[in-house]
C-alpha cells in the first residue's frame, strides 16, 4: 500500500490540473490525424469527455491502490471505441498520451501513476489462444510486409503505421467474432490513399499470418481476412 500522502498530494495535483491536461491529452490526441478523419471536428468534444473518464479513472485507481481497476476501464473503453469504428491500437494511443502528459504534470511522483498505465497497455492483450499466439509474433509480422510491400527503409515508417492498424482491426474483428468490423474498417480507408494500395497490404498480411502463425491459429484470422479480399 502507498502511503495515503503520497497518493493524496498526486490526486490533488492532477485535479487542479485538470483543464490544462485535458487540454494537452487532446492536442496530443489528435496529432494523429486519424481522429479528425474518423470523427471530424465534433469528435474532439467527445474525446473530451472521454478523457475527463479516463481522469477520474486513475485517480480513482490510484487513491484505492488497485492494479485491476484501471486495465478494466480501458478494456470496457474498449468496446465503446470499437463501436465507434477505432481498433485496440487506437486504443494504447490513448493511454499513451494519457500517461505522456500525465508525466509532465506529475513530474516525479508519476512512478505512482505509471504501473497503472502498463497495466492498462497489458490488459487490452486478449486470452484468445490464437491472439497470443499473433502477440508473439506482431512486430515481426508488421516488419515482414512492411518490408515486403515497402522496400525502401525511408518509406516504411508509415507502411508499418498502417499494417499495424490493419491487424489491430483483423485481431479485433477476430477476437470479438464480429467479422463485419473489419469489412466495415477496410471500406472506411479505401478512399484514403495509401502509396502501396490497401489490397496489396491485407495480401502480404494474409501471407504472413499463413506462414507466420500456427495453422489454428492463422485460420482464426484469414478467414475474416479473406472475407474481404474475395
């Protein structure tokens, strides 16, 4: 247990800067410009409620020391954003800025808030077998299709930002067993221009999935994969 002063003199600092670090999650938000696209303008004052939740969630994680309340917001959150047409990776984003501007404002005491953070980031993994399998093996299958439809190493910073998406939409659609999620997802971003085009990725993504993952496990998410491809 933390001692209670400790805790007391976090809590009261991040209440009383409670605008200012609204403030600054937001803009930090919204640098990526997936959240203007997805929700336009009006999406920011949703995202600021959102945030005053997630506010109120830590410190109410943090004034009852509990490492299991705040990874079971964000995996509630997470149900809501998926409705909303977000993916978990959009997710972690969240708590990230959270935590990232967090940390200014806490300064030294953030070792406080910072456990709870991971444990939120590790909370969002899925028990599904073949979703463990896929987190093992996550970055190297974003770096093979980056590399396979991006061959230049200056051009793939985006390329695995984009594969990264794709399979975080894959895995949810797959986990959730709510195939549509993800024909839903791919006909949001067809418009959107991609330099290596959409098919072209989810097609090296289907490859390396096959090749990559055990064939329970690979099979889980193909078929929703090749849902969209056929």
């Amino acid at each position: 247990m933390l001692p209670a002063s400790l805790v007391d003199s976090a809590c009261e600092i991040l209440e009383s800067a409670r605008p200012l670090l609204t403030d600054a999650i937001l803009a930090d938000l919204y640098t990526n410009p997936f959240w203007k696209n997805r929700f336009d303008e009006y999406g920011r004052e949703y995202a600021r409620i959102d945030i005053q939740y997630h506010l109120n969630s830590l410190i109410m994680a943090l004034r009852s020391d509990s490492r299991a309340s705040y990874p079971d917001y964000w995996v509630r959150y997470r149900l809501v954003m998926v409705q909303r047409g977000a993916c978990t990776r959009h997710v972690h984003e969240c708590i990230a800025c959270t935590a990232r501007q967090v940390g200014l404002v806490l300064s030294e005491a953030f070792p406080l808030a910072e456990p709870h953070f991971a444990a939120a980031h590790r909370g969002l993994e899925y028990d599904l077998p073949a979703c463990k399998a896929l987190s093992a093996q996550r970055d190297a299958i974003i770096e093979r299709v980056a590399g396979q439809i991006s061959p230049l190493e200056d051009e793939r910073g985006s390329t695995r930002r984009d594969v990264r998406y794709h399979l975080s939409y894959l895995e949810d659609a797959a986990a959730l067993d709510r195939p549509e999620l993800f024909a839903q997802y791919t006909q949001s971003v067809r418009p959107i221009p991609m330099e290596f085009g959409l098919s072209g990725a989810l097609q090296a993504l289907d490859e390396a999935l096959t090749q990559m993952l055990p064939a329970e496990s690979a099979t889980i998410f193909t078929a929703v994969l090749r849902s969209v491809l056929l």
